[in-house]
C-alpha cells in the first residue's frame, strides 16, 4: 500500500497523543471554541501541550517559527478543506454527506501532515511528570495570549493530566 504521508517516529508519537487528548471529554470542543471564537490554531495548541508534557519550554520566538513552517500546509490544504467541508455540513442530498466525509479524510490528512512538520523540530531532555505538566500550561498560555482565561483551556489542562498520569 503506498502511503500518502510521510511518517516519523516523532510525527506518529505526536499524531497519537492528539487522538488520545481530542478523544477525551470536553476537549474537541474546547478546540474548536478556541480555534473559532479566539482563532487558535488546533494544532499549534496540540504542539504547545504535547512538547510541554516532553518538557519543552516554547518561547515567541520558537512559537513563531512553528506557525511559520506549518503555514503553507496550512494555507494550501487544511484551511480550504475545512472551510469546504464546513460548507457541506447538514448537506440533505446523500452525496454530498459522501462528499463531506471524504474531504474530512482529506483534511484528516493535511492536519496529519502539519503535525508531522511540527514534530520534525528538536525536542531536550524529558524532566519529571510534574515539571511537563506545568511547562505544557505555560507552553498553552504562551500560544492563546489573552484567550488562556477562556474556560475551555480548563477542560484541556484536566484531559492532559489526566492522560499523562503514570
């Protein structure tokens, strides 16, 4: 089977812990509400918490380089897929319901693809459980600015202890 992506170690480990924190309670739609209502990137919030509990202390300067080398992708394929597929939601003709899945594959893809970008970046040495967490807060706080005191960042610090106990 041929693979329409490019894998990493990195990028998977990246990739799984986003489907592991999204499936929690609550946490799908504070992302959303954060990427709509604040206009956050998902993604860049995922990267922020998932290099934090690694133990890495983004700052501006690596924060930026981050939405910077994520841009095209997102610019060219995960922005217009999901303005298209917003589009087609409550769609009453079957084949555009078909239609709305497939583009959701493909901005699936995309989204996989922008993790894998974000992933490829150097990460330290891992500090205790304890220290991950709180630097993945900060690391959050850094990337939603003003927008950290919305109540859903709550919902997301929670699922993220919670998936990290060990």
């Amino acid at each position: 089977m041929r693979r329409h992506f490019e894998e990493t170690p990195a990028g998977e480990a990246f990739w799984r812990f986003s489907l592991a924190l999204y499936a929690r309670p609550g946490v799908a739609d504070a992302l959303i509400a954060l990427q709509d209502r604040a206009g956050r990137d998902i993604n860049l919030i995922l990267y922020a918490l998932w290099l934090g509990v690694r133990g890495v202390t983004l700052d501006t300067a690596a924060l930026t380089a981050a939405a910077a080398a994520i841009a095209p992708i997102d610019a060219a394929a995960v922005a217009p897929l999901r303005r298209l597929r917003r589009r087609l939601r409550g769609a009453a003709d079957p084949r555009l319901a078909t239609l709305r899945r497939r583009v959701l594959g493909l901005e699936l893809a995309a989204e996989r693809q922008v993790q894998y970008r974000l992933a490829e970046r150097p990460m330290p040495n891992e500090p205790s459980p304890a220290e991950q967490l709180g630097i993945a807060a900060a690391n959050l706080v850094l990337h939603l600015g003003s927008a950290h005191r919305e109540p859903e960042v709550a919902v997301l610090l929670e699922a993220l202890r919670t998936l990290t106990r060990r």
